[in-house]
C-alpha cells in the first residue's frame, strides 16, 4: 500500500531530510585521499546523532554501518572499512537518517583529488539523471515516467541503468512502497498523487547494467569492473510538481 503523507509528516520527514543533506555536505568536503572509508563512517554518525538524528542503516537487515561508501566499480551498498581513498577515486555516499520516526534517504558521488574526464562526465549525467526523474514526479504521471526518463537520459549518453536495485517509497519506512526502477517505459505502475514521498536514485554503471554481490552480502559491484555512480534525493510530490526534501 502506497501511503500518502499529510503535511505535517512531510515537514519531519523534511527535517530528517535537511540533516542528511547537512552530513553529505561534510563528508563530501572531508574526504581526502588516504583516509579510510570507516573514518567517514564515524564522522556522519556523530553528526547525525549531534542533529538529533538516528543512522538510519545501522542495523538494517543486519546492515553493520551507519553509511554506505561505494568506491569506483561499487554500485552500491559498500560498507566502510579500512580500505584508504586514493587520488582518482570516485566515491558514492548513501546515508539515511531517521527523525521523530520519520526517514529520509539521500546519496552523492564525487571525485577525490582530480579524476579522469570519463569519470566526470559518468558523474555528472548519473547526477542529471536524477533531476530529470524528479521533475517527471509530477501528479497525475505514473511511476514508470519517472524510470523512463531516468534510462533514456542515461542510455543517450551511452551509460547503462542498474536493473538489480530500484528506488522507492520512504516514510515511517526506510524503504516502503512504491519500487521506482530507473528503467521501463513510460505510463505503467501507480499514479503520482499529491503526499506520496519517494526516494529516486538512478545507479549509472559506465558500462553493462549487471552487477555481483562481494562476499560480505552486501556490496553490489558491476560485473566488468567498471566504474558506477549513484544520486538519490527523498523528494515529496506536491500538487505542482516534487519538492526536493534532502537538499536542493
């Protein structure tokens, strides 16, 4: 069941929103080459518990962090660990930070130091990616206009959408209903309406959309190793159009 959120709701759940936003600001400007991942790891936890927060991973299924650090050909869900940034990394955050019982979710990918042009350019069409999704978030559209504009954008620049994970509703929920894939055509699964919050989050992979699970259970990387991005935004469909609630 696809809930719809009141007001007052969506305004916690903005409140969680502006402090994900706030720790992916920090983490983004910390991050240097040789620090360890963990390292990250420890400081979006005390900031987010600083901001009345709760990680809202940790412990998630079993998950063992507070935050996921994807590094290069990680796609997603990388725990952090020892292992040190190096100059020419790309590196995707994932944070989720639950408010009052109200969850918010948001990732960034950035270079560390100076990275190749290719990584640039998979970055900044990941990022655009998803705010061509959100500006399909309107009332009246359907989910899949969403994942439609997501891989037409993406594949049109010659990148691949990952198909093993999708975004997807958010609420009292880390992770609720509806399943928002970043592929399919367009006019198909639920219609927007106006208080259904959603997380999008087109995953990019330079180059074949399949994925494997390393040994740990968790980190999703691309099958040929090459490199992959990821961009999320919660965001609140309002009678106008989405409200980006984790940021700008």
């Amino acid at each position: 069941m696809i809930v719809l959120r009141s007001d007052e709701e969506i305004a916690t759940i903005r409140k969680a929103g502006e402090i994900t936003a706030l720790v992916l600001e920090k983490l983004k400007k910390c991050a240097k080459a040789g620090m360890q991942t963990k390292e990250l790891d420890a400081i979006a936890r005390d900031e987010i518990l600083k901001k009345n927060g709760y990680p809202a991973f940790k412990g998630y299924r079993g998950y063992p962090a507070n935050i996921c650090t994807s590094v290069n050909d990680v796609v997603v869900h990388g725990i952090p660990s020892e292992r040190k940034l190096r100059e020419g990394d790309i590196l995707s955050v994932d944070i989720g930070v639950k408010f009052r019982d109200y969850f918010a979710d948001a990732a960034i990918t950035f270079g560390i130091g100076k990275i190749s042009p290719a990584a640039k350019k998979l970055i900044e069409v990941t990022e655009k990616a998803l705010y061509i999704g959100i500006e399909n978030a309107l009332p009246g559209k359907r989910i899949s206009d969403i994942s439609c504009s997501v891989q037409e954008f993406v594949e049109s620049n010659g990148f691949s959408v990952v198909k093993a994970f999708v975004g997807h509703g958010i609420g009292t929920r880390i992770h609720e209903e509806p399943e928002i894939p970043n592929f399919g055509p367009p006019g198909v699964g639920p219609r927007l309406e106006r208080g259904m919050v959603l997380a999008i989050e087109p995953m990019v992979n330079a180059g074949t959309h399949e994925v494997e699970i390393l040994e740990d259970g968790w980190a999703a990387v691309t099958k040929d190793g090459k490199l992959s991005a990821h961009f999320e935004h919660t965001v609140a469909v309002g009678k106008d159009g989405a409200e980006i609630l984790t940021g700008k």
